[in-house]
C-alpha cells in the first residue's frame, strides 16, 4: 500500500528553517508545500531558488493550509502563540527550543496537543545525535559503574542575543542530553550568571543540579569563551566518559580510570586502556525530522515530545527565577578602611 505524500509547512526562513525543510523534503513521501517568514527578501530568495513552495509573511496562511505538520522556527518568544495556534488548526507542530518561556505556557501546549489528538514536538537535535545515543546506552548499560556526576561545557564567542539570556539559548541543548542521558530528573538547582555585554542580558552562566540519589551534574555556558566547546563528561565508578561534539574523528572516548578508598593507605587509582567506540553517523537533524513524520504517520510519541519539552523548560524556568532572587539578596560588601 502506497503511503499518503507528508505536507510540511515551515514558519520561520532564518537559521533552522531552512536546515529542517531541507532534512524534511529528504524524507521519502514528503515535502515542504509552504513558507511563512516576515523578511520579504528571504522570501524573495526562496521563490528564485524553490519556485514550487508557496510563501507568505503570515503564519495564520501556513496554519490555514492544507499541510498536516508545521515546524516552528522563529524567536523563543512566539513559541508558544504560534505553537497554540497550529495546534489549534489541527496541526502537528514541532517547535524549536526551548518550547516556551514558561512552565504554564508549555503544559498548555502539552495538555491542547493531547486534546487536540496531535503530535507537539520539541527540536533537541541532541537527543538524535547517534554519540549521545551511545553516551546514552554505556550509561543505562551500567557499563561506567554508579555515575558520580556529569559536567558539561557549551562555550564560544557569541551569537549574541538580545531577546534571551544566555541560559535560555544555550542550556536547553545540554539539559535535554542529560534528561535524556541519565533517564531521571533533578531535584535541586543553583545557578551563577553574570552579565558583561548587554544590560540584564546573561552571557555566561553555571548551573548545578542535584539528584535523588546523589549525582550531581554541573552546565556550563557561554557566548563570551575564546574557543568553541562542546563537550559532555561524565564519571562513573567503574570507567569515565568524554562525549566531545567538535571531533567527529573521536566524539565518544571511554576511559578505564578510577579512584577507589580503602583504609590502607587510602585511595588509589586506576589508569587502564581508552576506548574508542566506532559511531555510524546520520545526521541528527535528519534523525529528527524522520521521527516527526513517523509519529505524524503512527501517531506514537516522538522521542523528543511535548512532555520532554515541558520538563526543559521546567528546569530552565526554575534557574530564572533562583537567579533573579539572587540578584535581589545581592549584598554590597563594604569597603575597608
């Protein structure tokens, strides 16, 4: 039996926009019908260059189509209307991150897509990314032992933003990897952000969350490093692993090292072989979009659903509101004399 062609609008032509329609029409029965974007001359472009997708500076006529999923690239801040919105029209959606700006935007848009009997996905491209996958299997595996923490650094120097911070940018990345990682939630969370550039604008920031059982795992972001960074580590009792997203040739290296305690003469260390696994690599973007269109088709969640969304955001909000407590607790130390 011959499946039905997949329509995909997309509402957005700026930096993800193209990436996903062009991860869209390589999908087998389907195609990118619409373009929705307010620059006239991005649209311009795309009429030269894409003569068949129609375009408009108007969502509501993307929402309106014939399309049976629309993917949402435009700012954080009008996720959630525009989101609501498709939703609304009968819609699946697959927004980029972070979801929303709020815990209740993000379970509104989660509860309206189960009503609405439709598939709300959210694009953390990582959770696709074949070395988190491994990542993902040495750790849920057992193979590293009890996990003691993980650390990750996500750094370089800009883009700067002017409509978000920098945790709301750049965090939602490395908060998915470890939801998804470790299979569990944080309870607790402290954050440091300190602003250097912009006003009230936060350019690099720390975030530390705590769980149940005691791991612990820090995030470290910012648009102001010299050098690119991207990198996931996390150290169990039995090996440690070192997931590095800027060498392709090594992404994924597993160390046989240790420290242990014993009561004479203390602790002593374990330095063995390192391993590195061969990944058969597919570009995560495809990854996806191929999801979408298979819970589009199936009507099974995607990996990276609403409900995980919801849970990023949840953390993402928490971190904003103990970092603005903590700048109104600010205590001016007084000068010496």
């Amino acid at each position: 039996m011959r499946r039905e062609e997949l329509r995909f609008g997309v509402v957005g032509w700026g930096y993800w926009g193209p990436k996903m329609a062009r991860n869209l029409d390589a999908l087998a029965q389907a195609t990118v019908t619409m373009v929705a974007d307010l620059d006239d001359y991005r649209l311009a472009s795309l009429k030269i260059s894409h003569p068949w997708i129609k375009t408009t500076t108007r969502a509501e006529d993307v929402f309106g189509s014939q399309v049976d999923g629309v993917v949402i690239a435009t700012p954080v801040r009008t996720h959630y209307r525009l989101a609501k919105e498709a939703l609304v029209s009968g819609k699946h959606v697959l927004v980029e991150k972070p979801l929303t700006t709020s815990i209740a935007q993000a379970q509104e848009l989660v509860t309206l897509a189960q009503e609405q009997g439709r598939i709300l996905m959210v694009g953390h491209t990582f959770e696709y990314n074949p070395a988190v996958n491994e990542l993902r299997k040495l750790v849920q595996n057992g193979e590293l032992g009890k996990i003691y923490c993980v650390e990750t650094e996500r750094v370089n120097l800009g883009l700067f933003r002017s409509d978000t911070n920098v945790i709301w940018d750049l965090a939602p990345h490395d908060l998915s990897i470890l939801l998804y990682v470790l299979g569990k939630k944080p309870e607790q969370i402290k954050v440091q952000a300190h602003t250097h550039l912009q006003p009230h604008i936060h350019d690099i920031a720390h975030l530390d969350l705590a769980f149940a059982d005691g791991l612990s795992a820090h995030i470290h972001v910012s648009w102001l490093h010299p050098c690119k960074i991207r990198r996931v580590t996390v150290i169990g009792d039995a090996r440690m692993v070192v997931y590095d997203d800027t060498n392709p040739a090594e992404m994924i290296k597993i160390y046989n090292k240790g420290a242990d305690v014993h009561a004479d003469p203390g602790v002593s260390y374990r330095n063995g072989e390192i391993t590195i696994p061969y990944i058969e690599w597919m570009e995560p973007l495809h990854l996806e979009c191929e999801d979408f269109a298979r819970a589009i088709r199936t009507g099974s969640p995607p990996r990276a659903d609403g409900g995980v969304g919801l849970e990023v955001v949840r953390i993402l909000a928490k971190a904003q509101e103990v970092l603005t407590m903590q700048e109104k607790q600010a205590i001016a130390i007084p000068p010496t004399m």
